[in-house]
C-alpha cells in the first residue's frame, strides 16, 4: 500500500491532460485535481482498485496506484510525493493545459474535446 493519510492533505483544482498507462494499455486522462500524494483522474474506462499505474505528463512520469474508481474517474495515491505548485506552472513536469471551457465540461466531453 502507499499513502493512507493522503486525503488529509489539501485538494488544488487542476486540468491537466496525461496519459494514462495501465499495463500495456494506455489512456486519455485529465487530472482534475492534486495533492502532493495524489491526483483525481477523468478517464473513459478507469482500471479497477489497487492497479499499478502511470501517468505520463508531458514526458514526465508518475507512479501510483488506484485506490478507488468510479463510472468516468479514479483516485490515484502517487509512489512519490509532488510539488503540486511546482507541476502547475510546469516547473516540474511539462504540462499541457485543458482549456478552461473543457474543464467544467463532464469528463467524457472533456476527452472529446481534446481528441477531436
């Protein structure tokens, strides 16, 4: 198991495109939100708890775990912990940012958007 205090840690709103790597299938993802021991993820088909993931941003990759999954989204607790500052104005990671119109869109419109 990784963190288990990580949702004492405060939430930032983020919308920012990453690829989602679940084994050898890979993911259209938006992280909708971070803290430093994780990040909230829209994608279309999220795996199921406890998988092993990575989230490739901009070339960056992060490493975690799902702790939990819903219809269109998943919560994932990060091997490591992250400047969630840092990753916001690309210091970081090389980040891509989701147009503020995707972002208050549901998450299935938002993967439209950004692929179509």
């Amino acid at each position: 198991m990784f963190i288990h205090r990580q949702r004492m840690e405060t939430r930032t709103v983020v919308a920012v495109k990453a690829t989602l790597r679940i084994g050898d299938r890979l993911a259209e993802a938006t992280l909708t939100n971070a803290s430093a021991r994780g990040v909230l993820a829209a994608v279309e088909a999220p795996p199921p708890r406890g998988t092993m993931v990575e989230l490739d941003i901009g070339g960056h990759v992060l490493r975690g775990q799902v702790r939990w999954r819903s219809a269109d989204r998943c919560g994932i607790a990060l091997k490591e912990q992250i400047s969630v500052a840092d990753l916001l104005e690309g210091r970081a990671v090389p980040v891509v940012f989701v147009p503020e119109r995707l972002a208050r869109r549901s998450a299935m419109d938002r993967l439209r958007g950004l692929l179509g």
